[in-house]
C-alpha cells in the first residue's frame, strides 16, 4: 500500500471510532439558544418554581409570565444529548434521583456534569 493510501485509511478508521460523538445534532435545536418550553398537554411553559436560586428547587409548568424563570439555554452535548440551562437562575434542569424510576422528580440544580443533567 502506498503512504497516502494508510493515511487515508487511517483517518477514515479515526472517524469511524469516532462516529458517535460526531453526530449532529437534532434538527431545528439552535445550540445555545434560549427556548420556552412549552407542555402539548396544558399548554403552559417549564419553570423553576416561584424563581428560586436553589439546588434542588421544583421545576413545574406554570402559564407564560414573559419570566427568565421559564427560559432555557440548550446547550448540545453530543449526538441528541442537551443541556438545559434556566436563564433566570443559571441552573440546570435535573434529574432530583438517577434511580431508573417512573415520577422521579425534576428539578435544577448546579450543573454535575453527568447524566442527571443531561437529556
């Protein structure tokens, strides 16, 4: 085989080991931009609630008060993972238990870089 040809080998096989992390991301998703996220079932918007700065204050829905409360940086971590970031706060939207459960609550939190604040 000639040098060009393993160079061009070789970086092929260096993308596809590295495929996965290379993906885009989802479509119609700025990252870096501030979303409202809006429920399709009662029609209000993701807040923290009553705007607190805490760890582990309650993120709920909560009708269009025009409120960094419910403006959310997303921020693309790789292939379809996000964060989201409240604009009001600057925490981030958080699994309160990484227990693989039905009704585990969501709430914000410091950012942990991991999988709790990833979505």
């Amino acid at each position: 085989m000639k040098p060009k040809h393993l160079v061009l080998c070789a970086a092929i096989a260096l993308l596809l080991l590295h495929a996965p992390h290379l993906m885009a991301q989802t479509a119609g998703i700025e990252s870096g931009a501030i979303y409202k996220i809006r429920s399709k079932a009662n029609n209000k918007l993701l807040n923290v609630s009553n705007s607190s700065l805490s760890n582990g204050a309650n993120v709920d829905s909560w009708t269009d008060t025009d409120s960094d409360a419910e403006r959310w940086r997303v921020v693309h971590i790789t292939g379809n993972n996000y964060t989201f970031q409240n604009i009001g706060t600057g925490k981030y939207l958080h699994l309160a238990n990484a227990t693989p459960a039905n009704s585990v609550n969501i709430d914000q939190s410091d950012n942990t870089n991991n999988n709790q604040v990833r979505w």
